[in-house]
C-alpha cells in the first residue's frame, strides 16, 4: 500500500453536491496549482494507464491554442478521498487512505497531457527541452521527479513575474468525499462505493475488460506468480491496460485455461450456474471469451473474497491457486513448442516453408522471435498450428489431495518430457495439418484436431507413440 500523503487542492468558483454518503465538491484549480496533484498521486486507481498519442496531443493542442476555452472543452479529473479537511481560501486538505482505490480515478490522459505541458514549459524556460521516450505516465512520472527542481524553479519564476506564466489556464476538477467524516458507517459505504463509480466513469471511454479484471484485483496473483518464476517473461506482459508491455495479459489468461479447465466446478457470482470450462479452440479463437470466463471464474464466491479495504479479491480456492501455479510455466512450454515445431517437422519428412501461411508469415520479417520470451528464432509458425499442440500438454496434469487441499500438478516435469518425445508427437500430429489444406485458421479452430493431439501426448507418456 502507497504511502499516505496529504494533498492541499485550491479550486476556484467551487460548488458542493451531496447525495446518500457521498460529497461531491466541483470546481475549477489553476495548472499551477494542479502540480500538488501530480506530485503526490499515480494512477494506480484509474483501470487503465495513459499513454502519449492523438488524445494527449488534442488535450495539449486545446491548452496552447485556447487556454481559456479548455475547462469547457474538458470533462477534466474525477479524485476521491475517504479523508478530508475544507481549509482558508477555498482550498481543500485531502488524505487518501489507499491509493489503489483512491485518488485519480479518471482523466488519466488529462493528468498525462497537463502533467506533459507543464513540465515541457518548465524545461523550456531552463532551455531543455522532454526527451521523445516520455510516452506514458510511468516515464513521464519518472521524468518529473528527476525534473522537479527546475519544476520549482520555474513556479517561482512565475510567482515573481520573472516570466510569463503560462500556467494561468483552468483544470475541471471533481473530488468525491464522504458525506460525513465522523460516520465509519458513511465511510465504510463510500469507500465501497468507489469501484462501481470508477468503472461506471471509465465506461464512457469504452474501458476493456482487462482493465476492469485487474483492477478488481483478479490478476494479482498470477502476477506475482510470474514474478517469482520467470521475472524476464512477467516484464514483457501488459497487465494493467495502456501500462506497456510485448505480451497481451489475455494471452497469458488463455494459456492458463488448460490447467484451470480441471478444476472442480464452482459457482457463478449469484451462485446460480456453474462457471463451465473454457473449449480448447478458443485458446486460440476466442481469447477474449477466455478472458470473459476467467473474470467469471475470479468473481465466483467459491473462487475468490473480499480484501480487508473492501475492494480489491482475495483469492480463496487452493485448486485454482494450483492451477496459475502450474500456468506460470506454460509461456516457457509455448515458446519451446512454437520454436522447435518447424524443424521437427521439416525432420520428419515435411517442407514447413513450402506450406503457403508460412511462407508468407515469414517473408520479409526482418526480427523473428518467440512470442513470450522474445528469443530470436530462424522460422516463425502460425499460432493455429502451435496452440492445439499446446493444448496436448493438459496430459500431463493430475488432481489430487493433500492435507485436504485440491491440487492441479505436473505427473513429471514438463520441458523434459517435451525434449524427449516431440519429435514423435510432431510426427503423429502432422496429419492434422494435412486434413485442414494446411489453413492455420482451421487447424487452430477446430475441436478435432485439439483432441488428437491430447491423444498424441497421452500414446507418448504411455511409450506407445
């Protein structure tokens, strides 16, 4: 949990709106004023990060051309504190308590945008000027800590007329507070409250499901899993949106099915329905339908709790724990599937570069690399060919109890067993590519060819293939 810090906001011509057990405090802070906020808060309660692109550009276009016009241009910042002080002079004192759940909970790209425009003008007046590797709020952020001297030096430029202050435009600002500061119960309730106003908000801006599964926390565990087994792989994955990252979570969500797929079934999140398994085609099909059921599945009352703040999960269920346990290692397994796959093919009599989808898959690609890791590889393959082989790997995995915990495990190590029988589970799997004329999109699709190739890997761990 970040470190509480108090924030002093100064609005103009503010208005105050209350309704139940929340306080809604509307007005306009001066850019100058607005640098409090960017010192002290991330974006660690907004769903997404924010990037540079054509919104910061518009939001920075609109401050320099029609200062004036911008806070009616602007839907601004949404804040929220569960810990307030009104002060003097139209200024607020706020406190977040938990600044996953709150802060700035939406107008990232406007706190990106103002956050660039003031800096740019700060460095400017010290004749420097932002490096062009400032694209999102993580470099930017890092950029004006290293900065923020020159920051204040260029407020007190401003303060003592030394030059003109070009920070004299207005920034809407919404702050949302308890009702009543001395009510734990009003506290308890707005605090509650803030994931359904945050999603509600960032809803108008068409927010992804990924963003919303992990800001409720669903993919922490995972997370920190990957961190711990393989660090180089959990760096390259985007697992908060807009965050940056080579690797689309939902793809590393998808994988995680083939073990997730054993475990017992649980409950919907109104305990009507069981949450049912995940179709092995869409590991490859339909990676945002897995992404879907896996948000169902963390939502499950059987799957997952409610943390101590109230908001984030808590994940509960062994056997799912198990099961990411297992997944951390299926980037590793992927990759070595989808590097080795066109040499043993070609070993075994094939000609993978004569098929047309390959060729042309790797004509005139200059970087080939394996999708997880980024190895640098000599032949790239289509995903439809590498996912149902994947897949064969569920053969590998058993259930079982100890000390009255359900657990998914590996019946022997994974990676050596690939090393030792792939070349004859590639050889009984090339046919499948022959029957759908070599078309990675009907290999990848259809259900057949994922249960034969769960065969493959069952007739090489019983020594018969």
């Amino acid at each position: 949990m970040s470190k509480k810090r108090s924030i002093i906001i100064k609005f103009d011509h503010p208005s105050e709106q209350t309704v139940g057990n929340v306080t809604k405090i509307v007005g306009l802070v001066e850019a100058r004023y607005f640098v409090a906020i960017i010192d002290s808060l991330n974006l660690e309660a907004n769903p997404r990060s924010s990037k540079t692109g054509a919104v910061t550009d518009a939001i920075q276009e609109t401050i320099t051309n029609s200062p004036e016009l911008f806070p009616f241009m602007s839907k601004g910042i949404l804040l929220a504190s569960s810990s307030y002080e009104k002060l003097e002079r139209n200024r607020i004192k706020i406190t977040p308590d938990n600044l996953q759940i709150e802060g700035i909970l939406d107008g990232g790209h406007n706190t990106l945008a103002i956050g660039l425009y003031i800096l740019g003008q700060a460095l400017d007046y010290h004749g420097e000027s932002i490096s062009k590797s400032t694209k999102n709020w993580d470099t930017f952020k890092e950029l004006w800590l290293k900065s923020r001297d020159k920051v204040k030096a260029y407020l007190n430029a401003i303060q003592k007329a030394e030059t003109k202050n070009q920070l004299n435009f207005f920034v809407p600002v919404e702050l949302l507070v308890p009702s009543n500061m001395n009510d734990e119960g009003c506290v308890y309730s707005f605090i509650n409250n803030l994931l359904e106003i945050c999603e509600a908000r960032n809803n108008n801006a068409e927010l992804q499901l990924t963003a919303k599964v992990n800001q409720k926390g669903y993919f922490d565990d995972l997370q920190r899993m990957m961190e711990e087994h393989n660090p180089v792989i959990a760096k390259r994955i985007e697992w908060k949106t807009n965050e940056g990252g080579e690797i689309k979570v939902q793809d590393v969500v998808a994988l995680s099915w083939v073990a997730l797929n054993l475990i017992e079934p649980v409950r919907d999140e109104n305990l009507e329905r069981e949450i049912k398994p995940v179709a092995p085609n869409k590991l490859y099909s339909a990676k945002g339908a897995c992404l879907k059921q896996f948000e169902k599945l963390m939502s499950s009352p059987d799957v997952t709790g409610t943390a101590e703040d109230g908001y984030h999960s808590v994940l509960l269920n062994d056997e799912v724990r198990s099961a990411f346990e297992v997944a951390v290692e299926f980037p590793d397994l992927y990759d070595y599937i989808y590097e080795n796959f066109p040499k043993q093919y070609n070993a075994n009599g094939g000609k993978f570069l004569a098929i047309n989808a390959c060729k042309d898959l790797n004509k005139n690609r200059k970087t080939k690399v394996t999708p997880y890791k980024g190895k640098k590889i000599e032949i790239l393959s289509p995903d439809g060919y590498i996912t149902p082989l994947f897949y064969g790997l569920q053969a590998l995995l058993d259930k079982k109890e100890v000390n009255g915990k359900k657990q998914i495990y590996w019946t022997q190590p994974p990676m050596s067993f690939l090393q030792d029988n792939f070349p004859r589970i590639v050889k009984d799997y090339m046919g499948n590519l022959e029957l759908c004329n070599y078309d990675p999109q009907k290999v990848g699709k259809a259900i057949k060819v994922y249960d034969d190739a769960l065969k493959t890997f069952k007739m090489a761990i019983a020594g018969i293939l």
